[in-house]
C-alpha cells in the first residue's frame, strides 16, 4: 500500500509573513499520518523560520532545490548538509523549471539524487515531456530516458529515498491538467519501465506523484486513478483554501 503525498511547491513566492499565515493555517489541519503525507517546499530563506513554526506538527519542509558536494566554492548553492542542519526533512530535484531555465541536465540532476541518496535525504525528483514531445508522440520515450537517467547508478535498497513526480510541461502554471487517464497511462509506463530496470515489487512500491495545474476541482479524480499517488501542487499551494482542499480530497 502506497501512502499518499501531498505536496506544495512554492517556487520564488510569498514573503516571510504570508509565509508564516500560510504555515500557520497548515499546522492545524488534521490528517492520518498513517494514510498521507504533507509537504511543502517554501523559499530557502523561509526554511529556518518555517522548521521552527511546524515543530511537533505532521507538514514537513522540503527545499525546492539542493547541491550535490557537500561543501566549497560553490557560490549561491545550498548543501544537503545545510538543509539537514536547520530540519529540512528533504528536496525537490530535476523540476522542469530548473531543467528548461537554469539549464540542469539528467547528468547533473542525477549526481544529486546520488549525493542524496548517500546522505538518506528524501528526494522528490521531477520528470515530464513538453508540448511538442506529446505532440510527437514521443513522450513515454522522454518520460522514461529522464527517470532512467536521473536514476543511473542508484541501487535498489536506495530507491525508498525517492519519490517520482510526473509534472508534463505544458500543464503546469497553465491552468491545463493532464486528464487523469493521460497522466495514469505515463504513471503505468513508468512503473513499467521500473519493474524492468530494477523489479515489479519496486515498480509497485515507489511513489509517483503527478504535478501540472492541480486544484480543488481536479485533485479526487486524478487521486481515484490507480498508479497516482499523491500531487506536487505549485499555484494552488499557494492559498490556505485551496491547498486544504486538496490535502483533504
Ligand atoms: P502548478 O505547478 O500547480 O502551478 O501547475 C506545479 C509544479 O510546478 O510543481
């Protein structure tokens, strides 16, 4: 049984009071722990402040990007070393605003999930194809070549640090979801292509979340579907109303 996640990625918003109310609003909410999951990925200047205000409560932080060394002249990066030394409980890797803007490739992403994976952190690590590549029909193909990338040299036993969120580029901040039967058939490929790198146990055990547009009216129907297990939520983690509802689908 795969336990549901829910978690709100923030991105380069808010600021430190709103950020605050918003946390605020979270900490109260009541969910089975033993059932879901809560995350949210606020700014990395927030992140101290945020850990303090969420002690004793069951939403945890996650950064929305990390470093793979564990030190040096890296000017303007952020260590999981860090992040673990103020409470961070893990990281976003391979968002497709990192890929597309900052340029990040499968090689580099990968070297952070290996670091993370050495240091036990917890990855959420994104995948998805852009317009033109479903448009091609190629987007199964470009899905799996990134998981596969992203995941060279990561053994099995270090699988449990990961969670996989299929995010298709053209939905997220545009208000376009992909249907839930769309976004189930990547999910199911990409279990496949896990059951035939490591095994079907593994393929049945990980976690793969979907991310694109997610909000109130759209969250149940796509939880309903059998390979998603949870939603990585950008715009609509943004306001207390409607990311409740979506925690509470
Ligand atoms: P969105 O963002 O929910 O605003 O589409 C999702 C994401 O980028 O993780």
């Amino acid at each position: 049984m795969r336990k549901a996640l829910i978690a709100g990625n923030w991105k380069m918003n808010l600021n430190l009071e709103e950020a605050a109310l918003l946390v605020n609003r979270l900490k109260s909410i009541d969910f089975d722990e033993s059932e879901k999951e809560v995350i949210i990925a606020p700014s990395f200047v927030y992140l101290p402040e945020l850990v303090k205000l969420l002690k004793d409560s069951r939403v945890k932080i996650f950064a929305q990007n990390v470093h793979h060394e564990k030190s040096g002249a890296f000017t303007g990066e952020i260590s999981i070393d860090m992040l673990k030394n103020i409470g961070v409980s893990g990281s976003i890797v391979g968002h497709s605003e990192r890929r597309i803007i900052f340029k990040e490739t499968d090689e580099l992403i990968n070297k952070k999930i290996k670091t993370a994976v050495k240091e036990k952190f917890p990855i959420i690590f994104c995948v998805g194809e852009t317009l033109e590549q479903r448009m091609a029909d190629v987007h199964e193909e470009v899905v799996n070549t990134q998981v596969g990338l992203g995941l060279e040299g990561i053994d099995e036993i270090d699988m449990n640090h990961i969670t996989i969120a299929y995010e298709p580029v053209w939905a997220i901040g545009t208000g376009k979801t992909a249907s839930s039967s769309d976004a189930e058939a990547m999910h199911k490929s990409i279990r496949n292509f896990l059951a035939k790198k490591y095994n079907k146990a593994l393929a049945d055990s990980i976690r793969i979340l979907y991310g694109g547009s997610v909000k109130p009216e759209n969250i149940s129907e796509l939880m309903a579907m059998e390979n998603i297990d949870g939603a990585l939520v950008g715009g609509a983690s943004l306001k207390a109303e409607s990311f409740i509802k979506i925690i509470n689908y």
